[in-house]
C-alpha cells in the first residue's frame, strides 16, 4: 500500500520539515537556518545517526521558541521567565548531547602562520 503524498513524512527529502505547515512563515524559515546551521556543525545529515538527527531537530524548535520570548521581551512585554529558563536549559542539554559546544574551526591561517608556511616551502625548493 502506497500512502498519499500528503502523509508521507517530509524531514527525509530536505523539503518541508513538517506535513500540512506553510515553510515560508518566519518561525519556519528560522527554524530551518538554525536547522541547517547545526547539521553543518555536526558534518552533514549523511553523517548523523538518525538519534543525532532527532536531537538537532529538538535544538532548532527549542531555539526558534526561545528567539521569540526574546523577541517579545525586546518589545517590552513581559514573558515567563520559568519558560524562557527551561529552554534555556533544555538547550545546554541538548548541545551536550550533540557535542555542538566545540569552537569553530578557523579554517584560514594568520598572516603570521601563512608566511611562515610560504617561507619553509621556498626554502625547502631551494634546497
């Protein structure tokens, strides 16, 4: 039994996160930027287990969820600061989980270390 376009599940191909949910809103679009960003932190969707791939999905929401408290917080309205402090925790627990607490990686060396390279490897040619 083949199922109808409509409920078959969307995380797998890329596309639309969830069924029936209008991708364009900000919330959605957010949502996927943070998605996207933490999936490249982790190397790439190929090469998270499926667990891993559940535990970013829970940091995106988590995070897009927090941004509007904030949000709402930065135009003077008042929040529950309960909620806003459980995300908050949920979201350090969840980026222990997924090891995205690790620096960056700069990938472009310093003036300092490009000349040194240049310089050995003149060096090393001239020999």
């Amino acid at each position: 039994m083949v199922r109808a376009r409509k409920e078959r599940q969307f995380t797998g191909n890329g596309g639309n996160v969830f069924a029936d949910v209008d991708g364009r809103s900000v919330s959605a679009r957010r949502y996927r930027d943070i998605l996207r960003a933490l999936m490249a932190d982790q190397g790439g969707a190929d090469q998270c287990s499926e667990s891993r791939k559940q535990l970013v999905r829970r940091f995106a929401a988590a995070a897009v969820l927090a941004e509007q408290l904030e949000a709402r917080l930065a135009h003077g309205e008042e929040i529950d600061i309960t909620a806003h402090a459980l995300l908050a925790s949920t979201l350090v627990r969840i980026a222990q989980c997924i090891g995205i607490d690790r620096p960056a990686k700069n990938a472009a060396p310093s003036l300092r270390e490009y000349l040194v390279a240049k310089t050995t490897e003149i060096e090393e040619v001239a020999k």
